[in-house]
C-alpha cells in the first residue's frame, strides 16, 4: 500500500469502487461509514468479550471476527455501485449475506435463555453493554440501508442481513449477562421519576 494519505478526498470527495467521484456525504458513502462504525463497534465486543474470560455458547471472539469479515465484504460491495448492482437481484441461494448462521447462533443461545416477559434496558456487564450499543449502531445500518435501496441498488439479502444481526447481538448481550451472573435490567415505567 502507498501512504495513508493521498489528499484526493480534501475537498469533500471521494472516489467509488467503479471510480466515479461523489460527496462524502452522499447516502452511499454515508451507509459504508456506518457499516464501518458497526464494524468498529464489534471489535469492541470481541475485546470485551475476551477480557470477561467466560465462554457464552454462540457468542464468542471468533463469531464476532466472522461477522467483522462479513461486515467488511457487506461495506466492500455497497463502495462500489456496479458491484452493489450486480448483487442486488441475486437469488435466495447465492445471496452474499444469508442470515442462517445468524439464526443458528441465536438458536444456541435462546435455548440457554429465560424467555423476556417485559423490555429490558441496555446494560449489565461490560461485553453486554457493548454488545447492546453494537445492536443500536446495526439498527442504525439497517435504515440506512432500507433507505439507500429505495433509490440505489444494495447487495441482496443485506437489509435481513443486518435486521437479524441486531436480533444477534441482542440475544449476544443476554446470554452474556447470564454466563457472567448478571442480570438483565428490567424496564419500568417511572411516571416521571428523573
């Protein structure tokens, strides 16, 4: 790789994976940003995760690496349109994001799971809590994404994708709080309390 730096993008652009040049606030840049953040966010857990010492059947630092790779390919595809465009009409079997696995590891841990009888804060442990703020970034990545493919091709299966991620690292964050013996925190209504 040359420098980090090439200063082409001081102007407020930057080029594409198809070499066109577009605004650094435009949605397309805007949602691979996110999809970075999101990625950021997950290196976060997994070092989180790793410092807990504990091992959570179906959340571990290998998953999270795994879905940091699939999180990086997703941002790979949406930084380059014609590449997006290419994946957007996919069939369900050839989709580059299937969830399966996903579902899988939420199967795994649901299983060791209490069912939810009410809402709960984010919160607990420190790995949980950084799973829940993870979730809230996905769910962020996942609008974006909503909005981008109203008007832009987006890889297919990435909206579900990233639907069922939140849905991961929610059910993440519990049964990290439950292998280290902390429990979730419930919500209640406070009627004005604070």
């Amino acid at each position: 790789m040359a420098r980090i730096y090439t200063r082409t993008g001081d102007g407020g652009d930057t080029s594409l994976g198809d070499g066109s040049r577009v605004s650094k606030s435009g949605p397309r840049v805007a949602l691979y940003g996110e999809v970075d953040e999101l990625n950021s966010w997950l290196g976060h857990c997994a070092v989180a995760l790793a410092e807990m010492g504990t091992d959570v059947p179906g959340v571990s630092v290998k998953d999270l690496q795994s879905i940091q790779s699939r999180l990086f390919s997703l941002g790979a595809i949406l930084a380059n349109p014609s590449q997006s465009a290419e994946t957007a009409n996919q069939p369900p079997e050839e989709q580059p994001f299937s969830p399966g696995k996903l579902e899988s590891l939420i199967d795994i841990m649901d299983d060791s799971l209490s069912p939810l009888k009410n809402f709960i804060l984010p919160g607990g442990c420190a790995a949980a809590a950084a799973l829940h703020l993870a979730r809230a970034v996905c769910r962020r990545v996942e609008r974006g994404a909503v909005e981008l493919a109203a008007t832009q091709p987006v890889p297919s299966g990435a909206v579900t994708y990233l639907n069922r991620l939140s849905d991961y690292l929610f059910t993440a964050a519990r049964a990290v709080n439950a292998a280290t013996g902390v429990p979730d925190i419930p919500w209640t209504d406070t009627k004005g309390d604070c």
